[in-house]
C-alpha cells in the first residue's frame, strides 16, 4: 500500500525549507497548506493524509493575524472526520495560552513560575501590588520569540515604565506577571521532544535578552538570534547532554501524553537545587543547524520529525 501524504500546516515558508531538506534526504517529500486566510469545507470530507500542524503563537508578527484561529477550524475540521493529526487542537490551545500550559504541566508533576494574568494594562499595578514579590518578569501571553518579556526590580520602577511609554496592549489583551527565576548559569534550556520522545536539549544564552528563537532563518533577520561565528561573544545555542537523564524529562514526556501535545520545543530554568522550572511549551518548534552540528548529534531534529510523519504515513 502507497504511503498517505504527508501535509505541513504553516504560516512561515521559512520555517519550512529545513524539514522539506529532511524529506529529501530521505527520498520523499511533503506537500503545505499555508494558513493564513482561507476557507474550510467543513461539510466536505478532507483527504486521507498525515496534517502536521506548524502553527505558531507568534504569527501575528508576520502579518498573519489570525493564522491561529483558521487552524483550530481546519483541525477541527479535520479531527472530526479522525484524520491523523500531529500537534491537533489541544496543543493548539496550549500553544496560545500560558496558564493552559503551566495547568498541564503541573498535573503531570512539573514546577512552573508563579503567575498571575491580568486583563487592562491599568490592572498591572494594582495586580503588581498584589503579587507582592520583586523582582517580577511582565510579558503578553502571546507575543512570540521572548517578544516584550521584561524584568522590573521595583513598583516604581513598573510604574514609570507603564506612565512615560506608549505600550501597546498584547494581541490578546493578556499580561503575564511572573515571579523572576534566578538561573544558575546565565542560560535558559530548551528541551526538544518528537513522537512524544526526548530529542535532546540546548542551552541558550540569555546576556542579550529574551528573543530566543533558535531558527536559522533568525541568524538573518534578529541580531538577538545569532547563529553564525562570532569573535567576540560565545554561540548563543549548545546542545548539551546535562539533561538527558534529569527525571523532570521523563515528565515532560508524560507531560505531553496527557496534553495530546506530539512536537514541542518546551524551556526550563535550571534551579539552585537542581529542580527545573518550566515556563513555556512551544508546540510549534525550530532547530539551530549550527549547533546540531557543532554537536554532531545522532538525530537532528528535522530528521526526526521527517522519520517520525514519514512512518505515521505507512501506517
């Protein structure tokens, strides 16, 4: 029997080129469905294919703004007729919304940061007053590539900054006040899961901000996202295998078993104790070529997703 497509759901042509080489590597291909504006047939009936969705929280910074919203209605469409979907609706809706995620990952064990959601940029003081613990991290609950986190030491300090600036409001109205995590060393840890299986982990430095978005394509267009040779600083991704047998990677496993979540790039914040604290799952996940081979791993990340779509489509 011929193996079903194989169909990638995205808004970023970008992001594809990587994983349409790691097809081809393998002798297949795969064919997109872009999603930015469209119309779903939801009484027809939709192909026999394998849909992986590559649907992004953060698209509407490419323009694309309501790219989420036709997703959930093809997979919507799409799961009622049982249609083998990777990343459906569940991780979707975890995909844009953080206390979502941080209520899932704490059913299967996981410490997440403190946080509490506000609505109304003039609730963020009397929100700040209330949680009561500084310094504190404010960032949108959709923003994407760490866009708009930022750490306030004190209420004076969020108060001046919210007074004298314009500050746009985040595309779903939703701020987040987080507590902020002191990490052991000046990184945060990107855990990378395919078929619901660990991949491997990268470290991602943090000296020049939060926007770590660990696409190739960032190497381009985000000074805050080198990925090529630099003297004058160190590589801002390394694959590292300090994690690999940390029990908190078994529960992220289990983690997105129970979530229906299948790919995912999901960060950490090493304690002082050791303990690892998540605070974002990214169901839609990209891969730092430069430092999978500096690494020389086993398995890129392309390639499993390749391997893994291409042995749902056999079945």
């Amino acid at each position: 029997m011929a193996a079903r497509d194989i169909i990638v759901l995205h808004e970023n042509s970008e992001w594809v080129v990587p994983l349409h080489e790691a097809f081809a590597a393998r002798g297949a291909q795969a064919q997109e469905w872009f999603l930015d504006e469209g119309i779903v047939p939801f009484s027809e009936i939709p192909a026999d294919a394998v849909y992986y969705n590559r649907m992004s929280a953060s698209s509407h910074t490419r323009g694309h703004r309501f790219a989420p919203e036709l997703t959930r209605m093809v997979l919507t469409w799409l799961e009622s007729h049982q249609r083998t979907v990777v990343n459906g609706t569940r991780a979707l809706a975890l995909e844009v919304c953080k206390l979502s995620q941080y209520a899932a990952l704490q059913r299967a064990g996981i410490r997440t940061p403190k946080t509490h959601a506000v609505v109304g940029q003039s609730k963020l003081i009397e929100a700040a007053i209330a949680f009561a613990q500084w310094p504190l991290i404010v960032k949108p609950n959709r923003g994407g590539k760490g866009l708009g986190v930022q750490r306030f030491d004190s209420l004076e300090q969020l108060r001046s900054h919210f007074s004298e600036n314009d500050i746009a409001e985040p595309l779903d109205g939703i701020w987040l006040l987080q507590e902020y995590i002191q990490p052991m060393q000046n990184h945060i840890t990107r855990s990378e899961f395919v078929g619901q299986q660990f991949i491997y982990a990268v470290n991602v430095n943090t000296d020049d901000g939060f926007e770590l978005c660990p696409a190739d394509v960032c190497s381009i267009e985000d000074a805050f996202c080198p990925t090529g040779e630099q003297a004058q600083k160190p590589e801002k991704f390394t694959i590292t295998e300090a994690y690999d047998q940390h029990p908190t990677i078994a529960k992220l496993e289990q983690f997105m078993a129970m979530s229906g979540v299948d790919v995912a790039g999901i960060e950490f914040i090493e304690l002082a104790d050791g303990e690892l604290c998540v605070y974002d799952v990214n169901t839609n996940t990209n891969y730092n070529q430069a430092a999978e081979q500096r690494a020389q791993v086993s398995q890129t990340g392309m390639g499993a997703i390749a391997d893994y779509l291409l042995k749902l489509a056999q079945n």
